[in-house]
C-alpha cells in the first residue's frame, strides 16, 4: 500500500494551485521534524509550502532521524528555546512519523516556548504488548537505532511519560490514515479526553504524508489559528467538501 506515495508526489504539483488558496498564517515560527531514517531533503513540501503561507520555517538541523536519541531530544529542546528567543514568538511543531514523538518531547521539555503540535502519523500511543508496526520496520529499526527495535524507545520511562501525560496549555492534533502501511492507525491518535486534543483522519499512505494534498490543506486550517484561539478541525467550504468525500467522514475521528 505504501507506493502510494509516489502517486501522491505525482498529483501534488497538479494540486499546487488549489492550495494557493489555503489561509495565511501570522510568521510565526515552525519547526519541522522529519521520520525515522529521513532527513530535511523529505520535508521539502511541507516547507516550501507554508513557506508560501508566510511562516518562518525552520527544520531540525540534525541529520537523519536514527532513532530516539538523547542527544537529539536534548538538542531539539535547545533549538526550540533559540527559536522562541530569536523571534519573541512561540514555535509550532510538525512531526513526521518518529518526528511526532520528538515533538511531543519537545512540547513538554518547552512547553513555555510552544505554541502547537502537530503529528503526521506518528507513534503517538502504543499498547503495553509494544509497537504492532510492520516487522520490517521493526528490523529496520534493530538494524539502525537499537538492537531491541522500537520498544526500547518508544516504551522507555521518558517517552512513556509523554503519551500519559499530555499538556493542556499546549494543543495537539494527530492526522492518522486508516491505510497506513508503517504506523497502526490505533498507535497515531490519542484518547484524552478535554480540549486542546484532535484526532483528523486523512486519506493516503504513510510515506507520502508530507507530499499529500489534503496533509498540507489541514497543516495550513490548524497553524492558520490565532495564537490561545484554538479550536477543533472543521472542514468547511469546498476543501472540507472534498476532505469529506475522500475520507467518508463527515467530521474527523
């Protein structure tokens, strides 16, 4: 399922002049986080287009993503607070897949310098039997971060702590898609009950979510929101028409 993503990087220059037409955002900063075994090259859409939504972009500047480690965390923690004294302005972050799980760090080690999070199919929740991804991925893993695979990081106290304890000053919203071929849909959406926490469910693969139209769309809606004015994703007008109709969903899950 997952060559999909290279239909979705087909159509998105056919899609480019719709989301023109996407909302503006103020110029605050965000910070991009690619997945695990991606670097900045994989977030090039992402970036150029809320670039074009006038946003101060930045991406992690730390090489490929090889796992959850230390001293990446420590590190993105010390970018977000240069970024929030740079600017005077709180930071937005976008995770992709593993990168969801370093902003979600972030937010908590930062929270006074964050303004939103964002993840785009990231393991945001797993089960105590540990990550149910695909055993590939888990290999891959083993090969590349850790010898135990995704367990080791994604059940260790620290990142534990993340997912149960979730921030109320710091809003979050998880895109998910049902047919995603890397991160179980059930490990991308979380189930904390208040406000400031949205599950949106999208359509597409999970290695085309950064080249996906409709990723961009809702990318552009939630960090289009003016700062302490949060509010639930609600799909309006001609896009949410056609969020709708791709998803069969009339409101997000």
């Amino acid at each position: 399922m997952e060559v999909r993503a290279l239909a979705e990087m087909a159509m998105l220059p056919f899609a480019w002049p719709f989301l023109m037409t996407a909302p503006h955002g103020d110029g605050h900063p965000v910070l991009l986080l690619p997945g695990f075994m991606a670097d900045e090259i994989t977030l090039v859409a992402i970036k150029a287009f809320l670039g074009g939504r006038g946003y101060d972009v930045q991406t992690w500047g730390l090489g490929r993503n090889i796992g959850f480690q230390r001293r990446h965390a420590e590190a993105l923690e010390q970018k977000i607070r240069h970024l929030h004294h740079q600017t005077g302005r709180k930071v937005s972050l976008v995770g992709w897949s593993l990168g969801g799980v370093f902003a979600l760090y972030g937010a908590h080690q930062a929270a006074e310098c964050v303004r939103q999070v964002i993840t785009l199919g990231s393991p945001v929740r797993v089960d105590a039997e540990g990550s149910q991804s695909p055993r590939l991925v888990k290999a891959l893993y083993r090969m590349v971060a850790h010898p135990m695979g995704p367990n080791a990081h994604v059940m260790q106290p620290r990142v534990k702590k993340l997912r149960e304890h979730l921030l109320p000053e710091v809003p979050m919203s998880c895109l998910y898609s049902i047919s995603d071929g890397v991160v179980p849909p059930q490990e991308a959406t979380i189930d904390a009950p208040g406000q400031g926490y949205e599950n949106i469910r999208v359509s597409g693969s999970h290695t085309g979510l950064g080249f996906n139209a409709m990723v961009l769309c809702i990318l552009a809606d939630r960090l289009a929101q003016p700062e302490g004015h949060w509010a639930p994703f609600k799909p309006e007008g001609v896009s949410g028409l056609v969020y709708r109709t791709l998803t069969h969903s009339a409101v997000p899950v």
